[in-house]
C-alpha cells in the first residue's frame, strides 16, 4: 500500500526532529565515532543521511520526464546506471565523506530543513495521477530502489533510507 501524502510529510518531520536531536545531544567525539557497520564516521553517516533527501530532490524532475517517454527508453538509462554501480557507490563514499566537511553539525540540519521543505511543497502540489507515474530505476545503486518506481515511491524512499542508516548510527538511541 502507498504511503499517503500526510504519512510521507509526516515521516519527513519525523526525520527532522531525529537529526536535531542527535546534533543537540551528540558531542564532538560522538560524532568523530565510527559508525556501526559504515566506513563513515557518526557526523559523516547524517550527512548522507540528509543526502538521501538532496538526491529525491534531484530524481523529481528526471522522475517526470522519463515517465512520459518510451519504457524502452527508460529500461535503458536504468540499466546504463547500473551498470556504472562500482564508480556510483565510490563516489556516493567519498562524496558523502567530502560534504560533510560543509554540510557538518552546523550546516546540516538546515541543509535537511530547506531540502525537505522544497520537496515538501512539490508533493503538495503533485496529483494522485502524477504519483501513480513510475520509471525503471537502477536497482542495484540503493537497497530501497526497485525496478521500477512510482513517483510516489519516490516521495517516500528518503525517509526509509534515514531510518536504514539511523541504526547504524553509534550515538545514544532517541526516544
């Protein structure tokens, strides 16, 4: 069953109030400790946390426009997408490690903040017929990316990806 648009709004207040409150309650060295499971340390996993949110962002456009062409089309910029998936998960690495440099416990809870209110406003604005549209999506970049996504899906993946990444953290459990 497809999340409506309160539950997917509502997942991302969720995941606001989740960061803030590990940046309130986190310490420096909290935050330098590795992750559980990551390479990255605590600080560096929320940024890609927050990255997640950044990347739906970026996919909504793409999302609408490749819906409307040909699924041929489609199928073939998936697969040429995962067929780069080694060079993708580098980078998504390194990236991730780089911005939090910028994006760090200062930055990132309003980076979070002004991400989630853009894409906010453009689900507000999406038609229950614009989010029933999908695309074949490169499935092998994200464990929550299918085959094929709807819009909608697409709404909801961010905040599966922060609660995926939220018990890797190795920072004191929220409430």
């Amino acid at each position: 069953m497809q999340p409506t648009k309160a539950e997917i709004l509502a997942e991302y207040s969720g995941a606001r109030a989740d960061l803030d409150t590990w940046l309130e309650t986190s310490t420096p060295a909290d935050l330098r400790r590795r992750s559980n499971g990551t390479r990255w340390t605590n600080e560096e996993l929320l940024f890609h946390m927050v990255f997640g949110y950044m990347i739906v962002r970026a996919l909504l456009p793409l999302v609408h426009l490749i819906s409307w062409l040909p699924r041929p089309v489609g199928r073939a910029f998936a697969a040429l997408l995962n067929a780069g998936t080694r060079p993708f998960d580098v980078i998504n690495y390194w990236g991730s490690r780089g911005a939090a440099l910028f994006y760090n416990r200062r930055r990132m809870a309003q980076k979070l903040e002004t991400t989630i209110a853009a894409i906010s406003r453009r689900l507000e604005h999406e038609s229950s017929g614009s989010l029933g549209r999908s695309m074949p999506f490169p499935d092998r970049w994200d464990p929550f990316f299918e085959r094929s996504m709807t819009l909608n899906d697409v709404y909801a993946y961010p905040t599966k990806h922060f609660d995926f990444h939220a018990l890797q953290l190795s920072l004191p459990r929220q409430n």
